[in-house]
C-alpha cells in the first residue's frame, strides 16, 4: 500500500542552509566537550552533516511549510495549554527542608558550653586529641643537644593536654544533656526535653511528604490536628477542603521554619508543586538542526544526551549532573529519515530564535510509514501520570494531520515492546522509544478500516565529525576521535 508520508521527495534551500551553517558555527563553540576544550567546529565538517541532512530530513519541508503555523527555519510555533499535575516529588523535597531546617532550630536552642553545641564540641574534642599527639611526637624529636619546644598560641604540650583533659570532662556534661535525633538527610543533638516534641513535628512532615493532595481530606485534617495536640500547636486547626499548602504554610510559621532566608523562595515553589494548574506554552515541532543539538537544554534540566559535558549553562546552580554519555545521539537523531523535536518554550519568551531559548519540556516523535512513534518526555518522570504524554501526542497528531492533509484518526498502542516491533535502530543515540513503556506507536487509519502499516521505521545514523566531517561511531561525543586528540 502507498505512503503518504513519501520520504523520496527532495528538497533544496540554499538561504536556510547557510543559515543554519552559521547557526551551528556560531553556538557550538560557546561550549565544552573537556574541562580545557570548547567545540571547534570547521565549516567543511558541518557542511558534510547539514548535506547528509537535508538528504535525509528535506522529505519533511515541503509538509512543514504546508503548515498554516510554520513560522520558518524548520519550526511550526503555536501556544498550547498544558495540565501541570501535582508534583509529589517537589512536595516531598520541601518536606525533607523543613525537617531540616527544624533540627536546626532546635539545635541552636539545645545546650551550650563555651558557646559551641554538643557536636561543636566534640569536634573541638578531636582536634586537640590529633594536635597533642602531634606535638608529643615533635617534643621528642633531638636537635644537637636538645630538643623541639612547640608550642601553639604559647601553649607547650602540657598546656594543650590540660585543655584536652578540661574539654573532655565539658564534652561527657553537655551529652547527658542532649541526644540526637535524625530526620531522612540530616541529624542533631538536641535537649532531652525536645526530643519527643521534635520527633512527633517530623513524623509530622513525613506524613504529608507520604500523602501528598491538593486539598485537605477529612482524614487529612484530622491526623494533622492530631500531630498538632501532641506537641501543643493546637492553632493548627486544618479542616476539610482547605488548601493543603496554607496549612504547611501555617504549621512553618508557628514552627519559626519561615524565617529560614530561603522560605520565601521554597513556599512559592511549595504552591506550585502541590496544585494542580493549567500552563501555557509556546509549542515548538521543530526539524532545525540547532534543536537537536540543543535537545537535552532544558530549563532547569538535562540528560544524558546532552552535548554541554561541562555544564557552560549552569544548570542546577551550577551543580554538574550529566556528561553526555550519549552526547552523539543528538547527531544520531539529526542525520536520520524519522526524527522531529517536540519541546515547549516559556510563554514570557516574545522573540522569534526558539531554537536558542531554554527548553521546559522535551519529546521526540518518529514519524514514517504512515505512524509516528512517541518517545519520552523529558523531565517528566515515569510516576504513573501519563496526562503529559497524552496531551502531547493529541497535539501531534493533530500537527501531522495537518502536514499531510490527511483525517486526525489514529490507532495507538503503548509499550515498549510495540515501539520494537515497528522501527529499526541505527546510530548511537539512547532509544529511549524502546526502553520505556510509556512510548507509544499511532498508526494512521482511514476510518474505513483500520490498517496498520508494519513496515519498521528507521531511526538513527552515525554521527559526522563536527570537525573532520567523518562518520564515527563513538557515543559520548560529537566530534571523533582522532580530531579530539588532535587539538
């Protein structure tokens, strides 16, 4: 049976290919691939990859630009409403803070001596033990006729060894006043007397963190106020239907939690995390060369397809989480017949290089055959909640069905052992489309009947150098090797 997705087609655009040349020319080097390397792509070398993929990628012009919402350079740009559901992790690390901040506030009241806490002092306790023993060691070391005399802020070893002795006996009274108490990441010594109050606050915290909701269920309420009367914070006084973020807030600043510096910060992402929303989006369905390199630039995000090895974007505050252990796949997905980048924009951007902005949410679709396959979405964890996906992939087919003037009527099937059965993989991307089950196979029908066109869609191809415009088959990186070790 005949194809309407007809990948024979050629396509030529010397504007868009010179653009997209210096594009590529202009944004690699702005990033590295070693501690001491920044990309250096040559012009010959990703010529060779924006030939190889217009060879293989142009099929999908023509439609694209057939697109009523196709804004140029290999982009369709439309703004789309998506359901943000509760975000239980972001609930649970918030929880995980509290309890936290809350040993330390009870830290800083437990008992002192010379103004350190217990801890404090056993660490004082310890580095003098390790200086006596090295200043006894340098008293008995012979110079000529005598020997060393050490000292350390004019105090000689015996000095020191009464301070040890003193600190000792001060370490031995402060701990029979404290004991310590730990939450999920952190411990404490804290006064006896508020160990009991201080552990009832934190099952507390484990209690929401375990039962994460929007609003406030009857049993909800009542195990809340139950907490509240054990460690007389009877004001608390949750209630049936109301908003489970006021009642933390509430329990936060009888506890003090809301004079931390960082709560104003933490209890806004706190009302974002916990209530289900509706976001709008800047929607980008993209075949731009940029994007695929750029695949893995989320906002706050990133994976291990991502070509930043060195994290120049500074994402997570600069903390380095990924290194691009499959940073070739990006080319991989590039130079293939199937690929397209679905990904979402912040709605506050007004410019028109979408390709260059932050990314919030990431997919990719393989299309051909007459059927599109559905990978993972990124960040999005695998939780259960597949609304995300769904809202996705009922965008996509409708895109698609636009593209090829065809009816918006698809036969979908989920899992990753469906997404096998159809497609063929190449290159040294991560085929994430058989790896999770949460991926998806639609095939197109005609409403007459249903057909499902079985032959297996290719995705993949070996990267091309960025400098030497070689093939290579290395996963971690861009570039091959050869020219690596040349620079």
């Amino acid at each position: 049976m005949k194809t309407f997705m007809n990948k024979t087609v050629t396509y030529s655009n010397p504007t868009l290919y010179n653009h997209y040349l210096s594009e590529i020319m202009t944004e690699l080097p702005k990033y590295r691939y070693d501690c001491d390397y920044h990309y250096n792509p040559t012009t010959e070398g990703v010529k060779t990859i924006l030939d190889e993929y217009f060879k293989n990628k142009g099929w999908l012009y023509p439609v694209f630009e057939c697109h009523p919402q196709y804004k140029g350079n290999g982009q369709i740009v439309f703004s789309s409403d998506y359901h943000r559901k509760v975000n239980k992790v972001g609930v649970q690390q918030f929880c995980d803070w509290c309890c936290d901040v809350l040993l330390d506030i009870y830290r800083k009241k437990a008992p002192h001596i010379m103004g350190m806490d217990y801890e404090e002092l056993c660490n004082y306790y310890r580095k003098l033990d390790m200086i006596c023993d090295y200043m006894i060691y340098i008293s008995n070391i012979e110079i000529g006729q005598g020997k060393v005399d050490c000292r350390i802020n004019g105090m000689n070893v015996n000095d020191l060894t009464k301070e040890k002795r003193k600190t000792y006996i001060l370490k031995a009274e402060l701990g029979s006043q404290v004991r310590e108490i730990s939450s999920n990441h952190n411990s404490a010594y804290l006064a006896i007397g508020d160990i009991d109050k201080v552990r009832v606050l934190l099952r507390m915290f484990d209690y929401i963190s375990d039962n994460v909701m929007t609003l406030a269920t009857e049993d909800f309420a009542n195990t809340i106020n139950y907490f509240g009367e054990l460690t007389d914070y009877n004001k608390i006084k949750a209630v049936k239907g109301q908003k489970v973020s006021r009642i933390i807030n509430k329990i936060c600043r009888m506890l003090g939690i809301d004079k931390n510096p960082e709560y104003g910060k933490r209890i806004a992402q706190l009302g974002d995390d916990i209530n289900e929303m509706l976001i709008r989006r800047h929607t980008v369905i993209s075949i731009n060369p940029w994007d695929y390199l750029s695949m893995s630039f989320g906002d706050s995000w990133s994976n291990c397809s991502t070509i930043d090895k060195m994290n120049d974007r500074h994402i997570n505050g600069g903390e380095h989480t990924y290194h691009g252990d499959s940073g070739s796949g990006t080319l991989s997905y590039m130079l293939d017949p199937s690929t397209v980048i679905y990904y979402m924009v912040d709605e506050s951007y007004s410019g028109n290089e979408y390709e260059l902005q932050p990314k919030t949410h990431r997919c990719l679709f393989h299309l051909g055959e007459d059927k599109m396959i559905q990978g993972r979405v990124y960040p999005k964890t695998n939780d259960g909640d597949n609304t995300i996906y769904e809202e996705i992939r009922t965008i996509m087919q409708k895109v698609v069905s636009e593209m090829f003037k065809v009816n918006n009527l698809w036969t979908m099937k989920q899992g990753a052992s469906a997404c096998n059965a159809v497609t063929e993989t190449y290159g040294t991307h991560y085929p994430d489309y058989i790896r999770y089950n949460c991926c998806t196979v639609c095939w197109h029908n005609n409403g007459i009947q249903v057909y499902k066109n079985n032959k297996p869609m290719i995705i993949g191809h070996n990267p091309i150098c960025i400098s030497c415009g070689k093939e290579h088959t290395e996963n971690e990186y861009i570039e091959c090797g050869n020219c690596r070790r040349n620079w």
